[in-house]
C-alpha cells in the first residue's frame, strides 16, 4: 500500500473519532433539545434555583417529558421564574408539583414533577402551585456545622 493511502485512512480515523467524541459529550451533557413545534409551555416558581441551568431536563418518573427554557428572576415577588418547554405527548394534573432535585450527590440539577390526582389539567401557560427548591449543600454542610458547634459550646 502506497504510504498516500495510509496517510488518507488514518486522518479518516482520527475524523471518525474526533465526531465520535464530540457526539459522546453532547449526548453526557444532555443537550439535545425537545422539538419545538410540538411542545408547551409551563412555569414554575422556585425561592431558590441553586445551579438550575437553561435546558436542563424536566423528568417525571425518571422519564425526560421537557426542558428548562429560561430562569428569569421575578423583580415584583424576588423569586425565581422557570419556564418549562413540556413535550406536548405528557399532560399533568393542575395539583401536580415541581420540585428541584440533583443526580446523585454533586450531579447535575434538574425538575422532577410529581402529577396529582386532580382531573384538570395544566393547559400551556399554567403555572404550577406546588413548587419545592433546590437544597444547597453549602447551606446545609453549615447548618450542620453551626448546631455541632451550639452543642458542644452547651456542654
């Protein structure tokens, strides 16, 4: 084989890989994106949204039902406000909650809506009234530390 024809397969190699790591971290970081055309929109309110991002996902029961579109800070009532792009195949009773949880212990943040018993729907635009925030760690590794610290003091 001519040493041209060598030199042609590996930079062909070496491109299929590089594509191949670019896919794969597209796909960990979870930014693929809900179609557009067949989506709604709902909001939920958080008095802290920790480290919430702009297209983190939206899960109930583990499955990905939409995607974090914007987080606006609420200047009238200083919360934060989330707007939700749901696939419009998922449909949640307007009891339903929307709390912020964390993959494992340090993972990414994402909202995990818990559907109620409630016959009426959330229709686009809806908000949802039950809302639980995120726990930020640092706040609760102090927490923690402060009552160790009026304990022993006590003693």
């Amino acid at each position: 084989m001519k040493r041209g024809m060598i030199d042609f397969w590996v930079g062909l190699f070496a491109v299929a890989g590089i594509a191949a790591l670019l896919f794969l971290s597209l796909r960990v970081s979870s930014q693929t994106t809900l179609p557009a055309s067949d989506s709604y929109e709902l909001t939920a309110n958080f008095d802290n949204v920790g480290g919430l991002k702009v297209r983190a996902p939206v899960k109930s029961a583990g499955v990905l039902v939409g995607r974090v579109s914007s987080i606006t800070l609420d200047t009238e009532r200083y919360v934060a406000r989330v707007k939700l792009s749901m696939d419009s195949r998922y449909h949640f009773s307007k009891d339903a909650s929307a709390e912020i949880l964390t993959s494992g212990l340090l993972g990414e943040q994402y909202i995990g809506v818990t559907s109620g018993a409630d016959d009426k729907m959330l229709q686009a635009g809806n908000n949802f009234t039950i809302t639980s925030s995120a726990i930020v760690l640092e706040q609760l590794i102090s927490r923690v530390l402060f009552n160790k610290a009026e304990t022993a003091a006590e003693k």
